[in-house]
C-alpha cells in the first residue's frame, strides 16, 4: 500500500506565459491539483488505518468500498495534472521525433490521420483525452476518459494528457463546444513535444524492462497473441 | 492504435480438476471471455475504419464516444480474464517469493493483514479485485472495480486479479454473499503463486526498464515526491 | 429525507413453482433484496446522524458523498426488486389490458417490435431492463441499466422490471448469453400482465394527477414542448 | 417510445439581471441546453428507426445499448436544465410556502438544517444537487448527482435542481471549490421559490393521482412498508 504522502508542484509552465490559456485558469487549476494531492493522502491514511479483521467489506455499501473507489478518482486527479502540467510550457507545433515516428507508423494515414483524430476525441471525451502507450503489444491509442477515473485502463503508460473538464477552458475560451475546440488548439499551442517524447520514452523502457524481466507469461511464449 | 486481432485461448486451468470451481462454471466463462476479445476486436475495427476528418466528436453522443468507451469494456474484459485463468490451476495456500516478501515490506501488518484485507475487498467488490503494482512508486495496492472497465488505473500492472462478478460463483456457490466468500476460498486453493510472482517480477521489471529510459520526468529529478 | 425502515417481504412469487427459475435462485434472490434494505436504512441512519453544520462536503471524497452516492444504489436495489418479484407468478404470455395497448400506440411497428426491442435490450443491458412511464409527456420507453443505479432517469415510473444481473440466471441456465436469453424467455412466461397493468394505472394516475394540482410550470403553458 | 422532438426554450430568466451569474455565463449554458435537446431527438430517432427483429443486443458493445445508455445522459441533460432555468431569475431569499413547510417537517434541525445539508451537498457533487420528491413515501432528499445522469433515481419528481458543473460558474467565479461556494450563493440569491413550489404541488399532486388510480399494488395494500 502506498504510504507515501504526495504533494503538489509548481511545474515550470506555472512562471511561464502560455498562448491562449491564462494565469487565472491556471492558477484555479492548481488549486483543483493541491486538493487532489490532499485527497490522496487522506484516503491513504484511512486505508492504511483500516482494522481489516474487524471492518466490514460490502458492496452495496461500506468505508472501505467507499475509500477505494474514490481514492482512485483522487489519485489519477492527481496523476492527470502532474501529466498535464508537466508538458505543457513547451513551443508547441507539430509533434517531433519518437512520438511522431510511432504515430506514423501506428495510424492508418500516420501522424496527420491521428492529428485530426485526437482532435475529434477532445469534443467527444467528458474529462480527459489520453493518448497511452500499451505495455502489452506497444500499441498507442486515444482514450476518452469521463472523468479523473472513468474509463482508465491499466498496463498503460499516458505520454500525452489533455484535460478537457470544463475549468481547463470555460474562463478562457466559454464552456461552450466552440470554446472547447479553441482551448484545444491552444494546448497544442503551448505543449512540449520533448517532454512528450520523454515519457514515450520511458513507456517504451517500461516495455523493454518488462521483458527482460526473465520468464515471459505462457501466452506471449506461444505467440498467440 | 492496435490493429492485432485478440484471440481467446485454453489456459491450462481449463485441463484441470479446480477445487470448488467447476468445470461448467470455467466453460461459461470461456464464453465470456472469447465474447471479451470478439468485442475487442469489433471495437478496433470500427475505430480503425472510422474517417477522422469526418466524423462527429461530440460528448453528449456520438459513434466515436461510444466506440472508444465500451473499447475499455471489451479490452479490460478481455485483460482481465487473461490474468485470472493464468493464475488459475495452482497449488494454493500461503502467497510465496516475492509477491510475500513485497507484502510482508508494504503492508502495515504485513503478509497476515493483507490476506485479511485483500478479502474485505472481495466482498466489497462489484466486479474484480486487481492486487496491482504501481509504475510510479513501486507500492502495490488492492484495486476495487466495479465493473470490467469501472476503477481501473493507469501506470499499473496487476500481479492478481479476482473475479467476483457473479458468473464466478454463482452456480458453484450461489449468488450470496456468503457463496461469494466460499468462492474466494476456493480462489485461493487455486492460485498459482509462481505465476503471480512471474507477473511481478515483470512488473519490477517494468518499473526498473522505465528508470533506465533516459531522463526522468522533471518531477522525480527534483525529488520532490 | 426519508426515516422509515425498509423491510424486505415475501411476496407471492416465493410461494408458487414458477416456470423455469428455480426455488434456489429465488432464495439466493431473496438474500441480496434483504441487504438492499439492510443497507438502505444504514445510508438512511448515516444521512439522517451527520452533523450538516460540521461535516466536509468534497467531491472528491468525503463521507457525506460517499453515502449519498451509494444510497441510490441501495434503494434501487430495493425498488427495482421490489417491482420485480412483484410481478412474478403470473401466467406470462402475450401483454394484455392498457399496456399492450399504449404499446401498439407508442412503439412504431407496435406491440410486435416492442416484443422484439425489449428482449434486444435484455442483451445489451448490464444489470436491468426497465419499460418505465414518463411522466412529462406520458411516452414508455425500454431503459437500460448497467447496475441497480446507473442510468436510472427522474420524472419515470416503472411498470415493468427485468434483472439480467448474472444473479437472476447464472444457476438456472449458465452465466453466458444463451443462457440470459432463456432466462428471458423464462421470464415472459412468468409474468403477471395484470400485476404490470396495475403499475401503468399508477403511473398514468400519477401523471393526471400532477396536470391537475394547479399551475402549470411555465413551459407546458407556453406549449412549447 | 417518444417521439417528440423535445426544443430549447428562452426561459424568463435569461431577459434579467440576475445576481451574480452573468449574460455570458446564461448565454454560454443555453447552448449547451440546445445541444442536449439536439442530442435528445438524434438519439430518439435512432432507436425509431433500429430495426428490432435485426438489430445486434450485445452488453459489451452494441449500437442498442450505445444510443440507449447516452440516450439518457442527453435526456437529463435536457431536463435538468429545464428545471434550473425555470427556477432561476426570482428573488431568493429563504425557502417559503409548501416546500418550507415540508422541509420543516422531513428534516431533523428542520429547515435551517436542511439549508446546510443542501450547500454541503453542492460542494460533494460532481454534476448536480437535486431536491427530490419521492413518489412511494413522499419524503424529499438531496439526491448527488456526478453527471447529467449519474445516480438518477426514478418514482422522483425533482423540485430543485442546482447544477454544479464547473460551467456553471468557473466565468463569474473560478473553478474552485471556494468558486463554487460564492456560486451557490449566488444561486440561491435568484431562486424562484414560487416556481419550486409549484413543481413541489405537481409532485405531491402525482402522488395522490397514483394513489386514486385504483388498486394499490401489493405491497402498499398489506401496510408492509
């Protein structure tokens, strides 16, 4: 169980001037990381506090079901904005160097094909658009997540996070569909390719690392994946 | 995006006298689980052959929304699976090798108090319990999900995972609580701790492959987690 | 806020052999209604203890949240039980009365395609199938819901109620989708049409009622609708 | 099925001032009102022209399934805005009449506690608070809801809706949870207690239309409740 207490940073795009998305939205959306970063922990000290002989597991209704469930929407809260915040101050532009080269070999259409699909996935997500590295078959993918936690899925690494909750773009741009499509014209504007290009970096380490990690299990030793 | 096409197989489980689950219960959930990766593979086809320039993104509804979510139904279905039957046709009893040793470091309580708390979830559970290792900080952590897709997180590969929809243990055991206690018993009689700490041992391998990757992300150089 | 204590009852469908479904399902049946009205009143004694001047509100995690949360699902899954064994230990056969009726008006292709529509929805849903009334405009429509809680609709009374939880059909005719839809059809065959008939009175009662308790809300009058 | 096709209406309130909630705000939220009436009647049409003898029911996956469970996100969508607007643009202050009265009587602490429990509420919510009636015993409960229609209930007719998307108020007052704090009492400086009356006289009006509509069902008939 993780004890660890979490805390929030000021990642450098916080003293930066970004194109489109103001001061004022980020400084509100550094608030919203501080309390997912509080949440976290809170949760973690009650799951770690749990007599588990003595407390009651149901799933209708119970703490600890309760703690669980919403832990997760406190954890990737926390881990979507650590992402989030941490690639965008860049110069933005086109996609550069691994993570170009993977969507181009990826998609159908390559990397102009997936620049407009990533696009359409932003108006059709409630919450965040993930683009993720599966560690599984080295696929990468858009997904749509509703929320901080729905729709997430495991064996993955995100390399790119674009948050689409309305306080990522309501001041800014108007909670509007058009307003949105803006604001995500304007993360584009702001984001770093290279920091995108690191965390690609290390899903693809993660991938290497897990197979050499001795014994495959018996489904990738019978190809028949 | 993943173009491979998923193909269900027999786990050596399914050759095996389990004891408690029976072997009814393993061929219906054969079914669900070739239903899991039909599914997958129906869903890729369809984002695949959608056209990107055309097609509406919109949140309220919209084919590409659809698709994308019910997706992470069809995969984690599919994953989930994969992971439980893998493990299934073990000796059973007391966790051994790494998977006890990590347990016995991180859980306050050790080995003895995880046991008891890894089977409050189960019952607090409404789909799966996921025994899963954190990419990030190495912790390890009892997921509750409530469905195949509900909960899941990313950054994490899961060592053990428990399924505790009701195709699991209804005809066996009876669709009760308590049937669903007997069945997590029988789980465990069931489990194969090596190949638990096979995906372990991958899952460290992971994390020490993502490390070697070149520049961590700005964050975990300033050591401030 | 509601005080009373629920209390799980026998209604006549424990008493007669029905057709299909067997006495150990209904009993297993019998135990998850009991722990919806057990955790009912536990949400209700909770909400009804909290200190409102005192207590945190988060929506990220906070007591108040989780059990106003996990409330609704105790309470549907009482009520959707409720209507459920209600209408059990009928006759089954073709819908008769006002129901078939509204049904020949309402569903394009009429009472035929209704037939056809609902037993496709059992298929597609995840935990229930609810034909509910509406009561702004007096429409019936075949609700999905993918738990006892999710994507439940307001201003809707339900006339009539299908589990397909795993729990309703996993012993009698195996977790997989064949087996589902034999459990349907078991279903239809012991169904009480009159019972159904009684609950649509209700809602059309409810909704004649509502027309008549004075003003209209400003919409209806513009007749805007 | 319904077939109507349901239209955005100008409500009174967007020709006032009103207390803190701005014209671009107002205007910004109408178009996302028009976009859930749009999305309403697309996703009544699709399931008006499926063609049920044919048509795929797949709990995974389906086209059904899709436009069913989003079919209810836009319709809530669309009702929970009709209910907001429609209470919005009077002279606040405190709860008057029935619906004072009742709360008075419901409430533990009465009113004043009810006063607090609603604004902890709105902080603990994802979506929406909705002050409900509930047609089986006639209580009345704030209902938390994450989203247009997460944790709906039915057998409820809604008197007071209180949206706390962040679209509701990240213009006037930040996406922050102090933001939504001055927001909701801003809300409430412009509620129409006239008009939340008058839905409360339709919903208990709905109930007493239910209750002369004949026979009771069963279990109301034996006072078991």
């Amino acid at each position: 169980m993780p004890w660890d207490d979490l805390s929030a940073q000021r990642f450098p795009a916080f003293d930066k001037e970004l194109d489109g998305i103001s001061k004022q939205t980020m400084e509100d959306h550094f608030k919203l990381y501080e309390g997912y970063a509080k949440k976290t922990n809170e949760c973690r000290k009650r799951l770690n506090d749990f007599d588990y002989a003595q407390i009651e597991g149901n799933q209708v209704f119970s703490d600890l079901r309760a703690v669980s469930v919403d832990y997760t929407f406190a954890l990737l809260g926390f881990k979507n904005h650590e992402t989030y915040f941490g690639h965008l101050g860049g110069a933005g532009g086109e996609p550069t160097g691994r993570f170009a080269e993977l969507m181009e070999e990826e998609y159908k259409g390559g990397l102009a094909n997936w620049s407009q699909a990533v696009r359409k996935a932003t108006s059709a997500a409630r919450g965040w658009v993930m683009v993720g590295y599966d560690l599984n078959d080295g696929s990468i993918f858009n997904y749509i997540m509703d929320s901080q936690n729905l729709w997430a899925v495991y064996n993955m690494v995100p390399v790119l996070a674009i948050d689409v909750y309305e306080h990522a773009y309501a001041r800014d741009f108007g909670a509007s569909a058009d307003g949105r499509k803006q604001y995500v014209e304007a993360f584009f504007r702001n984001v770093d390719w290279e920091h995108v290009n690191r965390q690609l970096m290390q899903a693809e380490g993660a991938r290497q690392g897990a197979a050499q990690a001795g014994l495959e299990p018996k489904r990738e030793q019978a190809g028949a994946r």
